[in-house]
C-alpha cells in the first residue's frame, strides 16, 4: 500500500518514472487497527468544518458507477498530520476567498480491491464515456492501475478548488474531471486553457504551501511529504 497481492491496486499512472513517487512500488504491511482513533486518523471536518466533501466513492459518481464497498459514509479520514496539514491550507484558501472540494483521503484496501473487481466485470457506457473514453476497459490495468495504494497509508488525498469570492462556492474549471483517465488530466497537460492551466497551478502552489506533493499524472492527487506511516496500510471501512 506485507499486504496481500488481492488488495493492492491503485490509480495512477507510470508510478516509476516519478523518483518521488517509488515509494508506491513497496507494499506496506497492513494495520489491525479497526478504527479510525486506532489508526490515528482523523475526519477533516473536525479540524476544517468549512472544507467541502464531495466523496465520490460513497456514492454512484464514480467510475465503477455504484457505491465502492468500504465506503459506508462519505467522510475524510487522514492520519492526524496530514488532517492538521490540510486544514491548514483550507484556512490560507478561505482567506483568499477559495475553498477546497475533497474527492477521497484515506481508501480501504478493500475498496482498492473492487477497482480490480470492477475492471473484470461488463463495460459500461456512462463510465466510459465519462471517465475513459479514450482506452479500452481492460487496458486501464496496463497502466491506470497499478499494485498499490497510497491513499490506503492515510496521507493521500484527492481534491479540487471551489471559487466562493462572489458568495456561493462554485468549482473552478480544472479542464477534466476528477478520475479522468487520460493524458489531459496530466497536471501540467498541453493543451488547456489559459484558465484551466492556472487552477491547476493555483491549487498546486496552495497544496506545496502545505507540504503535499501532487502526482503529476492526476492534477487532484497529493500526499503529504514526507508521508507518516509510508509502511502501513488500513483496511477498516469508512464509517
């Protein structure tokens, strides 16, 4: 995330040609913890009750098109340093007038198994055309998903920024959606506008801030650096 070969997928993409990033190519042993205070995990509203959630593994907004299972709340759960990190750059974005939109944080290796699952099972069009229209379903395993999970080791999270300077929080236009799996939801794509290309940079800027590395091939996904428990993964289901 030793953890089972079963459980060890994770979205991303050409994870080794990113030095920082090798640490995804271990596989973390997995924690007894079955909770998240044994965990030492914490839910990011109690530290940043303004932080938006938009957790799309709870619910059918997502790419496997069903509630992931694992997901029984729609929730944010990160180790406490991660949590105390990302509160902080809520509460430099709300003085700028923007929020933060969190996708996912903490991801049960369980749920990391029903991405394999559901790469098996039958396409559907409203997933492809909305999250992979341009790859076949199973070549997604050749390169979209990969062997381990950093958002299973608690510190990794997915998100977005909303624009709230004229009253109502609305997102910004980030040029593709979240879990786009393409070369356009690169963080530094060609080809975007001169909007699209200065959102990405505002939240990325705004996350370095905080002490969060972005995944370059995935503009939404950051951890923590240096991670606090690079060698454990969770696998209790949110609640």
């Amino acid at each position: 995330m030793s953890l089972p070969r079963r459980h060890t997928v994770r979205l991303c993409v050409a994870v080794l040609a990113l030095p920082w990033w090798g640490a995804l190519a271990a596989e973390p042993d997995v924690s007894a913890a079955a909770t998240p205070a044994q965990a030492g995990m914490r839910e990011i509203r109690e530290l940043a009750p303004d932080i938006a959630l938009d957790i799309r593994y709870a619910g059918s907004d997502n790419f496997t098109g069903r509630p992931v299972p694992g997901y029984d709340a729609a929730k944010c759960y990160l180790l406490e340093p991660a949590a105390v990190a990302l509160a902080r750059v809520q509460a430099a974005l709300r003085r700028e007038g923007y929020s933060l939109q969190v996708f996912d944080c903490y991801r049960p290796a369980q749920s990391v198994k029903a991405f394999v699952d559901w790469v098996a099972a039958a396409d559907d069009p409203r997933a492809k055309a909305a999250h992979y229209p341009n790859v076949d379903k199973r070549a997604l395993l050749d390169g979209y998903i990969a062997g381990t999970s950093g958002h299973s080791r608690g510190a990794t999270v997915d998100l977005t920024l909303l624009d709230c300077r004229a009253g109502a929080c609305v997102p910004l236009d980030m040029g593709t959606g979240f879990d786009y799996f393409d070369p356009r939801a690169h963080t530094d794509a060609p080809g975007l506008s001169a909007a699209q290309a200065g959102n990405r940079r505002r939240l990325l800027q705004a996350m370095a801030a905080g002490g969060f590395g972005n995944y370059p091939m995935e503009w939404w996904h950051y951890t923590l650096r240096p991670e606090p428990a690079p060698d454990t993964a969770y696998d209790f289901p949110v609640r």
